[in-house]
C-alpha cells in the first residue's frame, strides 16, 4: 500500500500517516500492547542508567569495604569519599624507598647553574630526583649482584658513595680547601652542600660569581665519587675520585682558558676561574693550575 506511491514526490504525509493507521489498526491489540510495554522498559532504562558505585558507602557512619577487593571505578569512588583511605601499596614503597628530597625553587636553579656543563648537570638532576644509580638501585634491578659498598661493605645509598663512606670523607677532606680559598673561609660545608650545591638562600655573603665556582667545583667533586664507583661495578677499576676531579678540572678549565684566548676575553676568564687563584692563576697569558 505504501509502496504503491513511493515515485511520487507529491504524495502527502497525511495520506501516508492515514495509510500507516490502517496497518496498525490491522495488527492484533496485544501485539501492539507488547510492543508498547518493550520500547517504554527500553527508553526507562537509558534514562536511568545502572551506576557500579551502588554498592559503595558514601554516608558518614558506614563501613568502608576493603578496597583490595574493589573494581577499579569503585576505588576511585572510595578515594573520591574518603580521603584516609590506605593504599597498601603505598605504605610498601615508602618502607622500602629512600625518603623524598626536600627542595625549593633555589635549588633547581643550581642543578645547571650556569658553569656546569650538560652532562655534569645530569648527574645533579639524577641526585636530586633520587635516581643516581648505586649499587642498592642497581641491585634491587637485579642488575647488579650485591647493594653493599665496595670500599666498606656497607648498603651503598646515594649519600654513602657521595658523603658517607669513608672514602668520600678522605675526598671532601681533599676538595674542601679549595673551596675555603674561593669563599675565603665563609662557607662551613655541610652534607646537604655536597649533595644538592648552596642556593642562594644560604646567607654566605658570596657574591654569584663566587657561587657559581663553588657549584662547579661541588659538581666537579660529585661526579668523580659517581664514576669513581661506575667504574669500579663496570670494570672492576679502583680509581681514586680525587685523580678523576684534578683530571675533570684541569681539563675543563684548560678548555675554558683555549676558548677565552680565541674569543679574547682573558680578563672575563681571569674574574671567573682564577678567583683568589684557588683553581688557577694567568702569568704573562700563561695558565698555571693549582690543583
Ligand atoms: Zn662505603
């Protein structure tokens, strides 16, 4: 019946809604009943969909279920609601990490400070953010066979090779008089200065040209105690840190000499790396070290 004018652009919609009454008012009553009674159930069901947090308390004075046992989308919800929730896993990693660095904003600025070469600066930023690899770091990848100390057999953390163990106590005790010489005696050097550099907030009264050397020289000193012990899980080398540091600040500050003669700016190189001549002095444009 409909399809009978189905070509003709001018048929009108009532004539078809007409025609579709009739067909309708041909089907059997409890057919269309049971018709009806699907669409109707279908169009409630989209209107009210089934959430999953049903069965999650949210009111004060109900019992939290164990989360462990919770579906992903109701553990956010059980976070959501209650904010003490406790996460095993958590309270597992901050047993077994080391504690989390406290920073400020000053102490981002001296992992790159401005002497410090990139890869100098890695090491910082990988001291900074905890993930300087040791032997403890390295064991616990089961890349390395023991996390003990090669020098002292005690569990080798970032501040043990870099402060702790003896062998970086003979090192500081070696570097420390050249950064008395630069900050004439101004600057007590303490642990945390040897780990993460002296900011600007230290109230040392040095003046930032001043800063910026002690900076190099602590990297300097920092990354001879990291290959010192780099060199010995790879190698199976016992390099003294302190003939890696003389090497690294010769040569660095040779480089920085040759580049100030090519540009001709012996007198900025003067003011920076020959402060109090603790590194090197310049005679008759000769460099003479001091380390
Ligand atoms: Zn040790």
């Amino acid at each position: 019946m409909l399809q009978e004018n189905e070509q003709n652009p001018n048929k009108h919609i009532e004539q078809t809604e007409r025609e579709f009454g009739r067909i309708i008012n041909a089907i059997p009553q409890n057919w269309v009943n049971k018709i009806n009674r699907t669409h109707s159930t279908q169009a409630e069901r989209k209107q009210t969909p089934q959430t999953s947090f049903q069965t999650i308390p949210t009111g004060s004075g109900q019992t939290a279920k164990n989360i462990v046992q919770l579906n992903t989308r109701d553990f956010y919800e059980q976070l959501r609601s209650d904010k003490n929730t406790k996460i095993p896993a958590l309270d597992y990693w901050r047993q077994n990490l080391q504690p989390p660095p406290t920073l400020d904003q000053q102490h981002w600025k001296t992992i790159y400070s401005n002497l410090i070469t990139n890869k100098q600066g890695d090491v910082n930023w990988k001291v900074t953010l905890r993930i300087l690899p040791t032997a403890q770091g390295l064991h616990r990848m089961r890349v390395y066979h023991t996390n003990l100390c090669h020098h002292c057999n005690e569990i080798e953390t970032i501040e043990h090779v870099l402060v702790q163990c003896a062998n970086a106590t003979r090192f500081w005790t070696f570097v420390t008089p050249y950064i008395d010489t630069i900050s004439e005696q101004k600057l007590q050097l303490t642990n945390s200065m040897k780990l993460l550099g002296i900011t600007e907030l230290q109230k040392d009264g040095l003046n930032q040209v001043k800063r910026q050397l002690v900076n190099w020289l602590l990297t300097t000193a920092r990354c001879a105690l990291h290959k010192s012990a780099v060199d010995y899980r790879v190698r199976a080398e016992i390099v003294p840190p302190r003939s890696l540091f003389v090497a690294a600040a010769k040569s660095h500050i040779m480089y920085e000499y040759k580049r100030a003669i090519q540009r001709r700016q012996l007198q900025q190189f003067e003011d920076q790396w020959c402060t109090n001549e603790a590194l090197a002095r310049v005679v008759n444009e000769e460099l003479l070290m001091k380390l």
